[in-house]
C-alpha cells in the first residue's frame, strides 16, 4: 500500500495545482521585486502595525528564502533578509501580508484563534495518522484503520481553517497598503499578484489534504469489499 501508485493518481490535482502555484509565486515575486516601493519591508509592516496600534508586535530579520511568519506566542514578526531590508513591491506586499496576521491577532479574529489551536492537532495527526492506519491494515483492525484516517483528518481541518485565515490576511494586507499611502493603487496589480499567487499555495495544500484522506479512506473501504 506504501507504493500503491493509485495514490499518486488520486493527489496528482493537487501535486499539479501546487507546481503551477510556485511557478507563479516565484515569477510574481520576481516581477515585483524589480518594482521600487518608498518603504523597506520592514518599514512598511512597521507602519501598519503602528497605525492599527499593534505597537506591542516587533519585527526582526530572520535567514532564508521567504520564511516570513508571524509568532503569536512570541508577538514577532519575521521577515526574510530579502523582505526586510527590500524597498520593492514584493516586499512591502510580503511583509504586510505577515502584518495582517498580527492585526488578526491583535484584534481576536476567531478563525486565526481557531488555526492556533489547531496546528498541534494537525501536526500530531499528520505524523500519527498514516502509522496508526497501517497497523489497522496490517493486523486487520477495520475500527485501528479508520482512527488512523480520523488523526489524519486534523490536518485537513488545519488547512480549512487556515486558507481563509491566509486570505484574510492578504485583504488586510492589500487595504492597508494603499490607505496608508503606501503603495499607490495604480501601483498594487504587482502586489496582487504576488499575495493571489500565494493564497493558491493554500489552495493546493488544503485540496491535498482531502484528496490524501479521501484516498485513505477509498482504499480502507476497498479492501473491505474485496474481503
């Protein structure tokens, strides 16, 4: 079942939907890194925090290739050392993208509670899920299987709440940049299409998932029938 190829066939949507998504993340970022912004990323995730009154959220550069992130627990956010420092469109766009998740934050947006709380259930689930579901299969323990499907579920319950989280996000962020002047509205198309490229990311990350446990479940219920 490990190198069952039907699986491949099954999340083969997905896999396509994901390649095309960093094909565009990475020509739309790279259109408007070449495009002048008067803020550095930094500067300009700065200034909407501090225009919402998120003066309590600090931003520091972090190593990488667009590792940039928001740390609710820590109230950080991090920017990549070319999002940071970059007075682009790309990095405005980037950074304030991450600074539409301190808002959400800061100003107790449900869904992005429910998305923290949830990344410990997704994550215990995707490592635990496929392992209880092969010991389901192997010792023939229909209801062992079925468990191992419903920890692998987290996941997909993680991906559904995070993508309107993540789209959320990119509305504040787009909002915000032009009523602070930031980046005049003639100006965000480059912008737009750096932060929709993204958001399909999230797209084929949550269409994964449910095909995966889709799969999981075709196959556990195929196996029966052939029993």
């Amino acid at each position: 079942m490990i190198f069952d190829p039907m699986y491949f066939v099954w999340i083969a949507p997905a896999v396509l939907l994901a390649m095309w998504a960093q094909w565009r993340v990475k020509s739309a970022f790279t259109a408007a890194a070449g495009e002048p912004a008067p803020l550095s990323g930094a500067a300009a995730a700065r200034h909407i925090l501090d225009s919402a009154g998120a003066t309590d959220v600090a931003i520091e550069p972090v190593p990488g290739h667009l590792t940039d992130h928001y740390d609710p627990q820590a109230k950080v956010l991090r920017l990549s050392q070319e999002v940071y420092g970059s007075r682009s469109l790309a990095a405005v766009g980037i950074a304030a993208h991450e600074a539409g998740h301190a808002l959400q934050d800061a100003q107790s947006y449900s869904l992005m509670g429910i998305r923290n709380a949830a990344v410990g259930v997704a994550n215990f689930g995707s490592g635990l899920g496929l392992f209880v579901f092969m010991i389901g299969l192997a010792m023939a323990l229909k209801p062992v299987a079925w468990l191992g499907i419903a920890l692998f579920a987290g996941t997909v319950f993680f991906q559904l709440v995070n993508l309107p989280v993540e789209i959320d996000a990119s509305n504040r962020a787009k909002a915000q940049l032009v009523s602070l002047g930031i980046v005049p509205a003639v100006e965000m198309p480059a912008v737009n299409a750096v932060l929709n490229a993204a958001a399909w990311t999230y797209v084929a990350g949550t269409l994964q998932s449910i095909l995966t446990v889709l799969y999981y479940a075709s196959y556990l219920t195929g196996s029966s029938d052939d029993r």
